[in-house]
C-alpha cells in the first residue's frame, strides 16, 4: 500500500514514521510512504504557499496553486490511482469502520491543511474530508499521522501477529479486555497500600474459563465507558448472554 502525505512540515511527519510498526513496516517494503513538501511545488523564489483571505479576517488561507501541482505530481508518476483525503473539523469522522474501508484502497493522498484551511476550491480534487475528533490542532500532520498509522495496521504483512490487530479495541465494536505482565504480584510504593495481583482465573491454565473472564471485561467495561458501541457491536451469542446478564443486573439495583 501507499501512502503519499503533502505537508508544508515534512520533517515533523517524517521523523515520526521512522518508529514502531509503521517504521518497520516501511524498510520491508510492506508499505510505502512518501512525504511531499508543499513548498517544493510553488513558482515564487520564497516559496510562499499561503496568503490573506478573501473578504477579510484572521489568519492566513493555504493557495490552490501549489496543492494543485502537488496533485499533478502524485497523479503523473506512473503508480496507480489514488484516493486523496484532506484532514479537515467538516470530515467525516475517522473510526475503525473508516480504517477498515480505507485499508482496501491502493494509494492514499493525505492533503495536511493548516493556519485557516485551504482555499475551497481545492476540494474539487478532494474525495474525502476525515476528521480525527472534535477538537482543534495547528494542522493536519497529527491527524495525517493517525490516519496512516490506523489504517497501516489493517495492511497484511504490516503487524507481526495479525490475530493482535483482530482483537484490538474496536475492532468489533467492543472495548478491550484488562492486560497484566509480570510480576504476578506489585506493591506500590505507598503506606498501608494492598498488593495489587494479576486475576487468579490468568494463572488457572484453564483456556476456557480465561476466554469467558476476557469476554466479560471487554463487554463490561464497553457498557460501563463506552455504551454506545454496543448498538452496533459485532457480539457472538455468549457476548450477546453477557451483556444480557449484566443490565439485567444493572436494571435490577435497588429493586
């Protein structure tokens, strides 16, 4: 899969993919990400690539222009089409879902915005806005970032264990259960403080039981953080017997 991600930072985007699985994944091939610099695509000898809005206000706009050439750019280099996305608050919201759709797609043009947005006319080359949540940045790179580092997971090859990747939170609507490592047993550095113990039914041995104990956190803790997952969370009929026992015996405190 490829990833193309235009930027007016590339430093700040490039360093980050240089770590983890997304790194790793890059040096065997199993993807390919490249970072265009915004800047290398304007005519001026000071490369400016934004200016005052239309109509007055704050801030400054991001040209057409440049973003144009760039898209001419990645479109003309003789790989295969590509799906251009530009991170945007008007987007769609990103979720596993999206990840999941945008996982199948060949190639991906990341378009990063930044100060006040880009000029409208640039989303006639747009096929989708994603935003990451509703909240503000200085730009489109940390969203950029999310969005690659999400939907690379779903790639084949990209993580070691893909069983990992089908239990990850989510991925079926449901939170994910508790995890522990050694040690078995932690006392915390403060007085009077219990030990804090690894659940006996992990050390059991007993698959079955440990399957059953993971399925009940993910869906408990799902219910008590997260309700709103479970209206369209994908549930086998044990899930489905769990989470009926637990707000029947939610519904029934203080009958």
């Amino acid at each position: 899969m490829r990833f193309d991600i235009v930027t007016i930072f590339p430093a700040m985007v490039e360093q980050a993919l240089r770590a983890g699985i997304v790194g790793r994944a890059i040096d065997r091939g199993t993807l390919s990400v490249q970072v265009h610099d915004l800047r290398g695509f304007t005519t001026d000898r000071h490369r400016v690539v934004d200016d005052v809005p239309y109509g007055g206000g704050p801030g400054m706009v991001l040209k057409p222009e440049p973003i144009f050439r760039a898209l001419d750019a990645i479109a003309g280099d003789g790989q295969v089409a590509a799906t251009v996305l530009l991170t945007s608050p008007q987007g769609t919201r990103f979720t596993q879902e999206v990840a999941q759709r945008l996982s199948h797609a060949e190639r991906l043009v990341l378009l990063c915005g930044r100060y006040e947005g880009v000029d409208e006319r640039v989303r006639v080359r747009v096929d989708e806005e994603i935003s990451i949540g509703d909240y503000v940045l200085s730009g489109g790179e940390l969203p950029a970032l999310v969005i690659v580092d999400s939907v690379a997971r779903l790639v084949p090859g990209v993580v070691g264990d893909e069983h990992s990747v089908a239990g990850d939170s989510f991925s079926r609507g449901l939170l994910d259960f508790p995890q522990y490592t050694r040690p078995q047993e932690l006392t915390i550095s403060k007085a009077g403080a219990a030990a804090l113990k690894v659940p006996d039914v992990l050390l059991s041995g007993n698959h079955a039981e440990i399957r059953r104990w993971r399925k009940r956190e993910a869906v408990t803790r799902t219910l008590a953080r997260r309700p709103d997952l479970l209206t369209a969370a994908e549930l086998d009929e044990e899930e489905r017997e769990i989470l009926r026992e637990l707000v029947a015996g939610r519904d029934g405190v203080g009958e």
